[in-house]
C-alpha cells in the first residue's frame, strides 16, 4: 500500500544524503500521482554480478530504495548478466575482461544472497536482463542503436579522455550505456538509483524512454561512500571497507579506526539516525561537548544494530572495550592450524601464514600491505619484512591490524 505521508515528508526522507535528483519537481509529482491512483512507482538498480561481496559503500543505495519500499513502492533489482558480458566502462582508461557465464551467475547468486539483509525480500523483485537484451536479434540491435547519436555517447568524459589519448574504445563499450538505458525501456521505470559513476547510464535512460514514447524516468545520485582511510571510495581491492556480512565483531572494530572527520558522512548513509540528531552530534564534537569516541561507539553500534542486532552490537562493543580499552588479548581466538607441509626448514613465509594459514588477508598484496604499515605482530613483537622466514611454535599469537587474532597451531 503506498504511504499516505505527506509529499513534503517523503521528499525530506528520499532527499537525505542525496547528491541531486533529475528533476526534483517531477519525482514530486510522481509521488503524488502514485498516492493518487494507488498504483506504486518501480524502482530499479542495476548490478552488475563482477563484484559480489556488498559492502557499506553498496548499500547506501540499496538503504534508499528500501526507504522508498518502505513508502509502499516497488523495487526492481536488475542483475545485469547480459551487460555483464561487456562490461561496464565507466571511469575506466582501459577496456575491461569479459565475465564467463559461470563467473556471472556464482556472482549473481551471491549477490541475491547479500542485498536482502538490506532491502524487503518479499518486497523486491529480482530480474536479469538477458530476458530482453537476449532476445534482441541484429536487426534489433541496429533499430536500437539508431535512436542514439554516436555524438551524445561520446559526451562521456572517459570516452573522450581515451579517445583524445589515442586509446582504444570497443564498440561494444559504446553500445553498454544503450544496453542499460534499454533496462529502463523494458522495465518501463519511474525512478533509477546510482552512485555519481552511474550519472551518463542513468540519464541516457531517460532519453531513450522519450523515444519509446514513454514517461522518462527520474534519477537520484547518491554518494560515494568514502572508505575506512578516510581518504579513498571503500573498496575491497583497497582492504578500506566493511562487509555487510562481516561479524559483528569484526564490523565494530572496523568502524571504530574510521578518522573523526568522516563521521558525519557515515551517521547519515549508512544509519537511521535522524538527521536532526546527526548534527548535534556533529556540533557536540566540534564544540567538544561529545567526545568522538562516544560518537564513534554510537555509530559502530548503529551500523551493527542494522546488519545483525541490538544484542550482537552491544556485545561487539564489550569485546572491543576488553580488547582495546584494557589493552588485552580476545577472550576466544581461533587457532591457525600450521601442517608440516607449510614449514620449510623449521620456518614459516609470513605472507604464507597470513593468507593461506590463517586466512587474514585474501591476496599476497593484502598481507604485504599489512606488514609493510606495521599491523602484524606475533606475541606482540611487530614484524615489518613482508620476506621473513618466521620459526613457529604452538601457543603463540598471531595478530594482524586491530581486529584478528590467531593462536599458532602446529601440527
């Protein structure tokens, strides 16, 4: 049933943290006409299945259209397995590797998994493109690339960069910004979310509705979240994010070593905290009434709340608190079991025995990193040489950044 909040009350709810809505004033009248007629808006988010594992940065705009299916809307989920296959090139210099259809539908199904701790399962609406993009014959695909000017496709800076540079563009790169748009045609939606990457996809959407001779579409561009350095977008390829699947325990901590200055940022993207209550916070750090470790407890607890419980966060932070505040070892540790086929001449590959032994980081890169910034000790003494030879023994602890602990295991 769709809300019977007032218009202005639902606009102060989707606008917050929006960066811009194209245009604001038919999303208005959209809303209205739906509370009119009864009839929902849909909603769609395209995913492309490429990088399954959703973290605090996807699901700012997964936690929006869960507010617009809280409003009574439908949520279409379009998992792009067609456009998969060519690959998205947006912010890219060069052209990105084609998905196997086997890599696309594992993905697909990891994401179906994830993107529900978020959205209204029984509220969402999961489609893949390749309905319609796959039953395109050529002749389908020409009548369809006709209704789009090779002009008004590369207005794309990246386009533009690469060609200015002299690098290669592959037709089917110009043709994917087309394939997305023709999701919007298919699905005939009202309203399509995306990050600020997404904004030539998304508005081209709209112009190629008005071909089909149907209502465009609005666009609302949300922000990138910026990931736990405080400095760069969050991404798993820069170990700077937070899982929504992660432990409460890992998530807590986690949250706990953002810089103060991106809080703010976090309170209102990633919680349900009124925005009212945001800025008090934010003004209560600044004036030093609130102390950003009280602030940041808050928001740790806030963000777990959402992704596990109440319960799990309060014990999260007692955890954090015994191990952090007090300066001691977690009350449990998982062992780091060590095979006799691991050691070679009474030692052990530190990176090895990260990665592959106790699973604390998921690339070579990531346990370098690791070590080379100082985060990996062994019973407390630091080990800084991503190349050392580590003589092991039973009971010792291993520990990598703040969070993850393991008691060495030899068999």
């Amino acid at each position: 049933m769709v809300s019977a909040l007032s218009i202005d009350k639902q606009m102060e709810l989707i606008k917050r943290g929006a960066i811009e809505i194209i245009p604001e004033d038919e999303l208005r009248t959209k809303l209205k006409k739906s509370q009119e007629t009864g009839v929902p808006l849909r909603l769609k988010l395209g995913l492309d299945p490429t990088a399954p594992d959703i973290h605090l940065g996807h699901a700012v705009v997964l936690r929006k259209l869960r507010q617009f299916q809280d409003l009574g809307h439908e949520v279409i989920i379009i998992i792009g397995d067609f456009t998969a296959s060519i690959g998205d090139p947006s912010g890219r210099s060069v052209t990105r590797p084609l998905l196997t259809q086997e890599e696309i539908e594992k993905n697909a199904k990891t994401y179906a998994e994830q993107y529900c701790r978020v959205l209204d399962a029984e509220k969402t609406r999961v489609v893949f493109n390749s309905e319609w993009l796959g039953k395109l014959d050529f002749a389908g695909v020409i009548r369809l690339a006709a209704k789009v000017t090779v002009a008004r496709v590369l207005e794309r800076d990246d386009f533009a960069t690469r060609l200015s540079e002299g690098r290669p563009i592959g037709l089917h790169e110009i043709l994917y910004p087309v394939c997305q748009a023709y999701d919007s045609v298919a699905l005939k939606s009202d309203v399509e979310l995306g990050g600020m990457d997404q904004k030539f996809n998304i508005l081209m959407g709209r112009d190629l509705q008005r071909e089909f001779g149907q209502e465009p579409q609005i666009a609302i561009f949300m922000p990138i979240l910026v990931g736990l350095d405080g400095l760069q977008k969050m991404s798993k390829s820069l170990g700077n994010y937070v899982g929504i699947t992660e432990p409460a325990g890992e998530m807590f901590g986690k949250l706990m070593s953002i810089p103060d200055d991106v809080m703010p940022q976090y309170f209102e993207l990633c919680t349900n905290v009124p925005m009212p209550e945001v800025r008090e916070i934010e003004a209560g750090m600044l004036s030093g009434r609130i102390h950003p470790m009280d602030a940041k407890k808050r928001l740790a607890r806030e963000i777990v709340t959402i992704y596990h419980s109440k319960e799990a966060a309060q014990a999260a932070q007692a955890e954090f608190e015994h191990v952090f505040s007090n300066r001691e070892i977690p009350t449990d540790i998982e062992g780091v079991k060590v095979p006799a086929s691991a050691v070679k001449e009474g030692k052990v590959w530190i990176v090895r025995l990260l990665k592959d032994l106790a699973g604390f980081a998921s690339t070579n890169s990531e346990a370098r990193r690791l070590i080379e910034q100082g985060g990996v000790t062994l019973d407390g003494e630091k080990i800084t040489n991503p190349n050392a030879e580590l003589k092991l023994k039973s009971g010792q602890v291993l520990r990598a950044g703040r969070l993850k602990f393991g008691r060495i295991e030899m068999e």
